[in-house]
C-alpha cells in the first residue's frame, strides 16, 4: 500500500491536519525527486526517489511545528531531500575504489596548491597520483556522481558524504555555530575557484540548471560541464580538509561542554 494510504487509514481526528499537508504537498515530492534524478546516473529509479520523498514529507507532517520560523514547505523539502539521499546512500552505485580515488585527487590538489601557491592544473594532478590524464578525467566524473548528494564533507574515511540535518532537540549551540563557520569557508573557498569553475557551481547550485543545460549556456560539451563541475567539488574538498580537519581537533572539547537547546 502506497505510504499515504496506509498514514491516511491510520490517522485519527488528532492528524487530520498532518494528513492534508501531505496531500497538499505531494508535488514537492516529485519536483525534488525530478530535479535531484536530474543530477544522478540513469540507473537510479526517479519512482524510488519519490517513495522515500512521501515518507519524508508524513515524518515532515508529524514533526512541523509553525514556530520553527520557516514554512512548512521549507521545512518539508529539506526533510523529504534528506529521506531521498538517505535511500541513495543505502543502495550507494558507488564502490569504496571511487571514493578512495577521490581523496586521493584532493590530497593531490592540496600538496600541489600548497606548494606552487596556485590553482593545480590537471597534468600536474594526474602525475601526483601516477595516472594518465583520462584516468584523472574519469575519477573527476565520479566525484560530480558521488558528490552532487551533499556539499559537506565527512570526517569519516568510508562515508565522503554528510546530509544537511535539520535542527532538533540534540542540537547544541556549537552545532549552530560550527554550520555557520562552514558555511563561510565553503562561501570563501567557492569564490577563489577558477572562473569556469565557479561559474560551473553557480549555475547548477544557485541556478539549478543540469549539466547539459550549463553546456549549452558556456558553449562547451556535458562531458567538459562533468569534468568542470567534478573539478570544482574536488579542489573544494581539498581546500576544505585543513580547515574541517583543525576545527575537528576542537570539536570533541567544546562539545562536552556545549549546552543542549531544549
């Protein structure tokens, strides 16, 4: 039974209401799902996305609470994006190989930058990592595959990907803190990228715009776009890793001592 039915039969007089911001919402579903199926290999099941997106919007339902400060739409798409990415990463397309690549790229880029004093090219990337330069093209299309689901880096070797978590009753005021710090030196980091580059993230993130249609609008083919944008999110993760690895050594001190918001 499909997950509205059965939440609509087991719903008393008490969520009547919960029941019709469902209803009301399924379209937000399947724009999400749409657009997020968009930036995703063609293996990946658009109807998949849309059933865990339905079952993030009843929990959004159950748990949305108008003096939050943000609609209710606001709320339930970040809750309806974040159940779509959670069913992504338990079918995870991408083996363990991709993501090691990965990191190996960024610690390339970042020894390269560090030493030189400016951006790393591709030839050099593709010699500190000992492979040929298609080789470094091909790991650069994974990262644009594997990364697109978040632009927040995890500390954990084995899990390259963080979701955007909503605020609850665990958050503390460190986690508030910590989110805006991040979000400054990834706003930093984002406008010292190389042109294209930049302008690469700025139409798909901000513009929301697919590969195919950033090609058509910098004259270049979907693959070089691919190329350009997976680029783009390995010199980030690069950049990033000093600053998230310093804050990290921190982190476990104040956290002990940070006082849970009620």
């Amino acid at each position: 039974m499909p997950p509205v039915q059965a939440y609509a039969r087991s719903s008393g007089a008490a969520v009547v209401n919960e029941a019709a911001l469902v209803s009301q919402h399924l379209d937000l579903v399947k724009r999400i799902a749409w657009h997020l199926a968009a930036r995703l290999p063609a293996s990946v099941d658009t109807d998949d996305l849309v059933q865990a997106g339905t079952i993030g919007l009843i929990e959004a339902a159950r748990h949305y609470s108008g003096d939050r400060g943000a609609s209710f739409e606001t709320y339930a798409g970040i809750r309806i994006r974040g159940a779509m990415v959670d069913e992504l990463r338990r079918g995870d397309w991408a083996p363990r190989s991709v993501h090691r690549r990965m990191r190996a790229v960024s610690s390339a880029i970042r020894a390269i930058e560090q030493e030189s004093g400016r951006e790393a090219r591709d030839s050099e990337i593709a010699e500190k990592i000992g492979a040929s330069l298609s080789e470094y093209h091909e790991i650069v299309r994974d990262a644009t595959q594997c990364q697109v689901l978040s632009m927040h880096g995890s500390a954990n070797d084995d899990d390259d990907d963080r979701d955007y978590e909503v605020a609850d009753s665990a958050a503390t005021p460190y986690d508030a803190v910590e989110q805006a710090a991040f979000m400054t030196a990834l706003t930093v980091a984002i406008g010292e990228l190389p042109p294209r580059e930049k302008l690469v993230m700025s139409l798909y993130y901000d513009e929301e715009l697919n590969l195919r249609e950033i090609g058509q609008v910098i004259d270049v083919t979907e693959s070089r776009v691919c190329q350009l944008h997976g680029q783009a999110l390995l010199r980030l993760r690069a950049r990033l890793s000093q600053w998230r690895d310093s804050r990290s050594e921190a982190a476990p001190r104040k956290r002990r001592s940070a006082i849970p918001v009620n």
